[in-house]
C-alpha cells in the first residue's frame, strides 16, 4: 500500500496475537513511527456495532452468508475510514485480523469457499492489501487452554468449538503457503521468542 506500512496479525482464536500485537506497537513507537493500532471486526464506529452483532452468542440463528457479509461490511467501513488515509499519511497501521480472517473461517472453516471470499475481499478492500502478515500458528488445543485461563465468556465463534479451530488452522497454512506475504510464526514459543522473530522480519521491510 501507498507510504505507509500495513501489518497484519493473524491466528485461531487465543493464538496470542493481542500481547504480539502490544510488543510490536511498542517497538515501532521507540523507534519514532506513528502507529494506529486497530481491529477487525471493529475498530470504527460502524464496524464496532457489527462487531457486537457477530460476536453475540445469542445471534446463533445467523446464517453463514449473513456472517460473511457482515465481516464484509465492517470492513469496507475501516478499509476506507481507516487504514487507507493513515497508510497515505504514512502511517504503520497494525490491525489485529484482515481479509485473511474471511479466507480462514469463512473460506475454509465454513467451507464457503475462498473463490467467493477472494471475490467479497477484493469488493471490501477496493484490492489493497496488507504489506506483510503474522499467522501465529498453535495447535488449537493449546490455544482452549490459553483462552479459558484468560477468563471470561466465549463469543459466538470462539463456541463453535475445537474441530472448527482446527480447521481455521488448516485454512491460515494453506493460505500462506502460497502467498510470501504471509508469515507463519510458531506461537507455542515463548512471547519474547515470538516477538524477536516478528521485530527482525519488520526491520527488513522498514
Ligand atoms: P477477535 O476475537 O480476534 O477479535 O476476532 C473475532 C472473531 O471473529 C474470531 O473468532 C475470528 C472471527 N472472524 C471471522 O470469522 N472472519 C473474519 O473475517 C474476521 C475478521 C474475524
């Protein structure tokens, strides 16, 4: 993208992105960047209202196409409120979650299909796409144990269980696989393992 530099985190749910995601804004914060952290499904106004529709268990009635248009739709709303005036200002945008989310959950998982997601993707985005991508992979399991320590209740996605994770997971490797924009990293490592590995592939591309 234009100027600035987008980053992207990915990974199935409790992969440790958010503590990933803290370390990296701190780094490039030291090293004098303006960084504007934000998420997906989420982070404007809109986007935070589909958020809470998504996420809410009580929503089980949803329909997987539903689901898709509305991660969609939220972000077309960041796409163009967000990420691309602070890309063209220069800015590095970290977002928690992108494009690849819909590839994963709802191309693979959901078996919709990543010929439709490709297509609604490139709708969302007007094509732009981020300049380098984190997948921190762990076995799902793993992850359960990392969620249920962190507390709280689990959303409407995180309740579709274990086979499903497992599967999410199965869509980021395929993804990657053919893709040099995307980086698998081993998220069972410790968080300072991880995040001296993410640090010394950025130093490469800024
Ligand atoms: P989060 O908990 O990491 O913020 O993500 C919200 C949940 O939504 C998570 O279970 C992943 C899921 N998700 C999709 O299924 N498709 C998408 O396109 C996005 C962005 C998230």
């Amino acid at each position: 993208m234009e100027k600035g530099l987008f980053i992207t985190f990915e990974g199935i749910d409790g992969c440790g992105k958010s503590t990933q995601i803290g370390l990296l804004e701190s780094y490039l914060k030291e090293k004098g960047k303006e960084v504007l952290l934000i998420r997906e499904p989420g982070g404007t106004a809109v986007g935070e209202k589909i958020r809470e529709i998504l996420l809410e268990k009580k929503n089980d009635s949803m329909k997987p196409l539903t689901e898709l248009l509305l991660f969609e739709a939220a972000r077309a709303q960041i796409t163009e409120e967000k990420i691309i005036p602070a890309t063209e200002e220069g800015k590095v945008v970290i977002c928690d979650r992108f494009f690849d989310s819909t590839t994963a959950y709802q191309g693979y998982a959901r078996e919709m299909g990543t010929e439709l997601t490709d297509l609604l993707n490139g709708i969302a985005t007007a094509g732009r796409s981020p300049d380098i991508t984190f997948v921190l992979d762990i076995d799902p399991e793993q992850a359960y144990a990392r969620r249920v320590g962190r507390g709280g209740e689990e959303d409407r996605m995180e309740a579709l269980g274990l086979m499903f994770q497992q599967k999410v997971r199965e869509g980021y490797l395929k993804l990657a696989s053919d893709n040099p924009r995307v980086r698998v990293i081993d998220a069972s490592a410790t968080p300072e393992e991880i995040s001296e590995q993410i640090k010394g592939m950025i130093d490469n591309v800024i």
